[in-house]
C-alpha cells in the first residue's frame, strides 16, 4: 500500500502515513509506522499513533525539524535519497499539524 512519508533529516528518521485507514480521525490518532534510519529500528510489530510518535523524547526534544515530504525514495543504507516534493522547517508539533493540513493529508 502507497504511504506519505515525512524524513526527519537532522534525527533521520522517517514517519510513514498510509493512504487509506486514518479517514475521519484527527491528525493526533493517525495510525503511523516510523523508521529510526541511524539505528536501524522502528516501532515494534503494527502501528502506532502519531502523536505518539510525536511525543518520543528523540523528536519532542529537538524542536526545530527539518521536515522533506516525499512519496518515493532511491538507494538503501547510506545512498538512500528521498526524493522531496516539499521541505518545511517546523518548531512544533502543532506546526507539524499544519503542515499535514496543507498537504491535505
């Protein structure tokens, strides 16, 4: 199944959005997966709510993010590149919010 995903550049690590599944719910119960790219892990076994996700010391403590969204990516491991459709500097989890919003996801 297709997904938006959203690369978190300066932590590395991507949030995968399905296209179908998350109809009428309010960004902060989106069912999500992520993907921590510098160790190598995600979360355990199904998915998660964003604002879970969100709330994770690795994300909520480093305010401001480098954001890219992207629907596809080249390469593995270290010659990965996604390649961006658009690129935000957000400061908050509420900006992050937004920028859903506008990308009407």
């Amino acid at each position: 199944m297709p997904s938006f995903k959203f690369h978190f550049k300066e932590i590395n690590w991507v949030i995968y959005l399905p296209s179908h599944g998350n109809e009428k719910r309010v960004y902060e119960k989106y069912g999500i997966t992520y993907r921590d790219r510098k160790k190598g892990t995600g979360q355990p076994g199904r998915s998660i709510g964003l604002k879970e996700v969100l709330s994770k010391s690795t994300i909520k403590k480093k305010w401001p993010h480098s954001v890219g969204f992207f629907l596809s990516s080249k390469g593995k491991g270290e010659s990965w590149k996604p390649d961006y459709l658009r690129n935000r500097k957000l400061r908050t989890e509420k900006a992050f919010y937004k920028f859903l919003k506008e990308l009407s996801l």
